[in-house]
C-alpha cells in the first residue's frame, strides 16, 4: 500500500512525497480523517459573532456567552437561544474589533477595542455584564498568574497601541497604577501590541516581536524580556494556545512559539500556498483556535475578494501535519457546552431526526469541550454532515524514462459508522513532461472487489480520490503496466 503522506502544496507535484491536496480532512498518524460540516447550536444573534467563551462558576454551572458588534449574549439550554446580556445601551464595536473574554474566579471580564472600558459579568449573581470601574478600554484580555493583563489600551482619553496595563494583584476590580502592584508598561520598539496570551508567566505578541512577561514582584512587577526580535505577529486573529506554546501567523508564515524561541510549522509546506489565496485586505475576518480533543490547531480565513471566511488550515500538532477544510463560517473557536436535560433537548427540536448532533455527541454533555465557531449569526458546532474529502497523490513516475498504463487503483479506507458504508471514486491525469498541461478523466467509483478501473497512459501519473463518510483513508495501491521506449 502506498500510504498518503503530509499535505505539501509549497512542493512540486513531481515526485512530491506527500499529496497535493488535502481537502475536507483532518491529519492523523495513519493517514486522514473525515470531517463534519457546522451544524447550529444556538438561535441567532442580530449580527455575525465576533467572539464566543464558556466559564464554568464555583456553583458548577457552564456559562457560554457570545458578542456580536452591539451586543454580548448568554446561551440558554432551554431553547437554546441568545438572550441579551449586554450593560444598558449596547456597544458599539469598529468594523474590525472582536470580543475577547476571560474568566476571573467567577469573574467574566470581556474587551473589544477602545470605545468601552473592560466588561464584567459574575456569574451567579449578575444578570447583565457593566463597566469594570476604573478599568481601561483594550483590544486584548489575558490573565497572567494572579493578574488581569490588558494590551493597546485606552484610558484618560488616550490611546496607547503599545501598551500593557494590569489590575491589582488578585483584585480585577484594582486598577489604579501604583497601588496592589497595578501598574503600566510600554513596549516602545516592536510596534502595536498584536496580543496577549496568559498563563505563568504572559506572552505579549508585537508586530516586530515577542516580549515575555514574568512576575517578579515589587518594585518592579513584571519582568519584560524581548526573546523574539526577528519576527512579529501582523494578525491578531491568528494568536490561540495550547498550554505554554502560542501558536501565530507571522508575516513570513506559521510559527509556533514555546516561551523562548520561535519554530517554523509551515515552512516549505503550506505557507506559500496559504499566502496565495488569504484575503489579507479582510485579514481582520481571520480568526484563530484550539481543538482541545483531536490536537488541533485551525485557522479560518477569507479567500479572493470576499470578505466572508470560507476556508480552514489544519495543523495537527502531535504529528506536525496539514490539511484544509472548505466550510464558510464567521468565526472559529473552542468552548465547553452547558449541561441539557431531556427536556432541554426537545426545546431544541422536538424531532430527533433534525436536531443536528446526535445524543451521543458530547455537545450534549455539560462542560464537555468541543470545537466549534459561528456562522449565520449563531453558535455552531462541526457536527454536521461528514463533508466530501478530496486527496491527490504527487505525480509518479512507474519507470523512470518509460511509458506506462495505469488500469486499476485501490483504495484503504474504513467505516466511520457501523451503518454506514464510505463512497470513494477516482480519477487519473497522465502526461509524458511535467511541463505538459495535465487533464484529469472521468471519476470512478469502486466495485465490490475493492478497485477502481481506470485506464491512462503516460510517463507520469497523479490520482485524484474523492470519499465522504470513512473513517480513516490511509493510502491506495496502482496496477501500472509498463511500456516500451518510443
């Protein structure tokens, strides 16, 4: 069996070792998985969703807020719709700012830009989120050990791109600088704060660099050390972590950065390609997560004139491999579901054929992680429909110099479900150059002996498989017959 290898579209299909497409899948060790369209989740907000978090409270509750461009909203279970949580008044968020939450003891603060200061909602007790008095506007939101960490901030009527401004130690509601080791620091040479990433010790991501913030206590608070000089992060919406690495899209490609150093995860593999087709005059639509389950990291960005993302580039970061998946949506993100009861489940729909996930989705389990985003105005989740897959191998070469007559493939694939059965077909270019223009045949579907006939003749030859509904396609076999030299 030839097993299909990494996606590599930067490479020459000529002998390429991987495939040149890799499309509607997710990369595994053992080949590719299936993946499912967006399913809904929520009923709809009056506006695309620019940000989605859940919070889970010391009550055990599972909290899932989103925000659109005036309003932020709370998920209820029991219908599933979008209640309106928002301070007196609404927001008004710019054509290019996006919510960004985190979760504070039991503490939601939520930011967007420069026009409200930080948002605050406690769960249990609040019924609508309201200014966190004291606090500044800011574009980026983090929690760094015990401190909420804001960057490009806004306060006193000033705008200050390049600013990072914290609460008190343990106290979100202390913002006075100077007191409870509050206080402000300016990063004066790597341009605009990009983004802020928390943990032990905080992440501040630069346009020209990368700054690492570690607490060292009074005087000074924060120690900032720039340990990435070379490269900055342009996108914001490309900034998302697992643990201590941050991964983000540089202006050269994709990096992932380990609290020292940055590591080029795209190079010579995907970011040509990438670059090729992001829209980058919409690069504020790119958005950016974390699928927790199946250690993957996304990114979902607009492609050609359109403003709408319309496409995702997958990295599996256990087994450093790329695929894409074609879904249009309005954001991406990663959160935890509230818990439904039966009851709940049939205010969602009383049918159980339409209700989208199935009951054994852990959508339906409360504070169960899952990975999902928005699109139409409303939460969805990828519980869909399995979406058709399409890989294409690199072009071989049967024996080298000669022509040769590829008659049959056969495809590995299994079930994804019991009940089941995957379709596969494929379809074969051949060509005597690599130089020569290259024009696929029709598309076969497979027998009941596992093959599929094909008959092309050439020196070089690229299969092309389409398959919805498998679980696992790992690779396929070619029956090629050689001829002589001409």
């Amino acid at each position: 069996m030839n097993k299909f290898g990494e996606w590599l579209p930067d490479q020459p299909s000529y002998s390429n070792p991987g495939v040149t497409l890799a499309t509607n899948v997710v990369p595994v060790a053992a080949g590719y998985k299936s993946f499912r369209a967006m399913s809904d989740y929520s009923g709809a907000a009056d506006a695309y969703l620019r940000g989605i978090y859940a919070a889970k409270g010391s009550d055990a509750t599972n909290n899932l807020f989103a925000g659109d461009a005036t309003k932020i909203y709370k998920f209820d279970s029991a219908d599933s719709s979008l209640a309106n949580v928002s301070k007196a008044g609404n927001y008004t968020l710019g054509s290019t700012d996006r919510w960004r939450f985190v979760q504070f003891g039991d503490r939601v603060i939520a930011a967007h830009g420069t026009s409200d200061i930080l948002q605050s909602y406690e769960i249990g007790t609040s019924s609508l989120f309201a200014d966190l008095t004291g606090s500044p506007a800011a574009r980026y939101l983090a929690v760094v050990r015990d401190f909420v960490v804001t960057g490009y901030v806004t306060y006193g009527a000033t705008t200050y791109p390049r600013r990072i401004r914290w609460s008190g130690i343990d106290d979100a509601t202390a913002w006075t600088v100077g007191t409870s080791q509050a206080d402000v620091q300016d990063i004066s040479d790597l341009g605009n704060v990009t983004g802020v990433v928390g943990g032990e010790y905080g992440t501040v991501l630069c346009e020209r660099g990368i700054v690492r913030m570690s607490y060292v206590g009074s005087p000074l608070i924060f120690q900032f050390d720039k340990v990435e000089t070379s490269r900055g992060c342009p996108y914001p919406g490309s900034v998302c972590a697992v643990g201590p690495f941050v991964f983000y899209l540089a202006q050269d490609g994709f990096y992932l950065f380990d609290g020292n150093s940055s590591k080029a995860i795209g190079s010579e593999k995907v970011d040509r390609s990438f670059f090729a087709e992001f829209n980058k005059a919409d690069a504020d639509r790119l958005t950016s997560a974390v699928d927790p389950r199946n250690k993957l990291v996304m990114w979902s960005y607009p492609t050609g004139g359109s403003s709408t993302p319309s496409k995702l580039i997958v990295y599996n970061y256990a087994i450093d491999r790329w695929s894409t998946v074609e879904q249009t949506n309005d954001m991406i993100g990663s959160f935890f579901s509230p818990s439904y009861t039966l009851e709940a489940i049939d205010n969602v729909n009383a049918s159980l054929d339409a209700l989208g996930p199935s009951l054994d989705d852990p959508v339906w389990v409360g504070g169960e992680y899952f990975f999902g985003g928005g699109n139409n105005n409303k939460i969805t989740t990828f519980a869909g429909s399995n979406l058709t897959a399409t890989i294409e191998t690199g072009e071989f070469e049967f024996t080298p110099g000669r022509a040769s007559l590829l008659t049959q493939v056969q495809p590995y694939l299994d079930r994804q479900a019991a009940a089941t059965a995957p379709t596969v077909t494929a379809q074969v270019a051949s060509r005597a150059r690599p130089f020569d223009a290259q024009t696929y045949g029709s598309a076969v579907s497979v027998n009941s002996d596992n093959f599929i006939p094909l008959r092309s003749s050439g020196r070089l030859h690229q299969v092309k498989f389409s398959a919805s509904d498998f679980g696992t396609f790992q690779g396929y076999d070619a029956v090629v017959q050689q001829r002589g030299l001409r």
